[in-house]
C-alpha cells in the first residue's frame, strides 16, 4: 500500500513533468507486481522467467511445450468436438461435449493444485543446486494446464454455441 501511495501519479501532480512520468511508470510497476504476487499461478510463471533469466513482464508468458501425449489426446478431443458438430451437435452431442469439458476441466484444476501445492512447496524446501530440475517440472506443468485451458476454451465455444452452427477453434 504504501509503496502504491509513494508512487501514485495523483501525488505527484506539483512535480515536473520528469518526475510525473516517472511515477506514472512506478506506480504501473507497483501495479504489476502486486497482481503477479496476487496470483499464485502468475507468481511461478514469473519465477520460471526469472531463474530462467527472460523477460520478467506481465504479458511475456512462459512458452508451453507440452508434451507429446498430451498434444495427441487434445487432438483426440477436438476429433470429437468436430464430429460431435458434424451432425449439428445436437443434445447428445452437447451432453458430450459437456462431460469432455468438465474431465478436462477437473484435470486442469489438478494441474494447478499440484503447481500451487506440492511443487511450490518442493520449490521453498529445495537447495540452490535443484532449482533447474524443478523449473523444468514447473514448466512441463504449466505447459499441461495452457493446452488444457486452449481446449476448454474450445470446447466452452462449441457449448456458448445455439444447436447446428459451426465454431471457430482456437489454434495451438
């Protein structure tokens, strides 16, 4: 709080225009940490871009690699997804879709349990020396949940969706 007060642009209105665009930048730094440090998931997207040594701003995301099972079962679902739709997806259909979405939607949710619990936990405990090994399981793990996310989305489209129309699929 304090830090944000400091910083705030309003406070700085008597001082040059200098010293304004620096609290403007300040105040947006200050912003930007306090949301990263809000967000247990952010918080170790941005670790894994700090011990990585990249691009630590907001909007520079770890770049998913997922791994090649995976990729063949989110090809799988949307296999699914577009013959469940070749037939207009009708209630069958979406009831499909829906179950699909909602086992995916819980193995998202264990992906990030297991990112904001056991694996933050290995990471507070683990020595210098195994920071590397676990930055690698960080990202495999996130990698899992952004593919996740993508074919949720998907799949969220399809069920948004009136009966018999076509949808547009995000791309990976």
């Amino acid at each position: 709080y304090d830090l944000s007060r400091r910083h705030h642009p309003d406070f700085q209105q008597a001082e040059s225009p200098e010293v304004q665009a620096r609290a403007l930048e300040q105040s947006a730094l200050v912003n930007t940490a306090y949301r990263t440090l809000r967000d247990p998931i952010a918080r170790i997207e941005y670790l894994v871009r700090l011990e990585e040594g990249r691009e630590t701003r907001e909007g520079s995301p770890v770049k998913p690699k997922a791994p090649p099972e995976l990729l063949q079962e989110m090809f799988e679902v949307q296999e699914m997804l577009e013959e469940a739709k070749a037939g207009g997806l009708d209630a069958s259909g979406r009831n499909g879709v829906a179950a699909e979405r909602e086992r995916l939607a819980a193995r998202c949710r264990e992906e990030e349990e297991r990112l904001t619990g056991s694996l933050a936990a290995e990471w507070d405990a683990a020595p210098t020396a195994d920071r590397p090994r676990l930055v690698t399981v960080l990202k495999d793990v996130l990698a899992r949940r952004a593919y996740l996310r993508t074919v949720i989305d998907d799949l969220d489209a399809a069920l948004a969706e009136p009966e018999d129309s076509d949808v547009t699929h995000h791309r990976h």
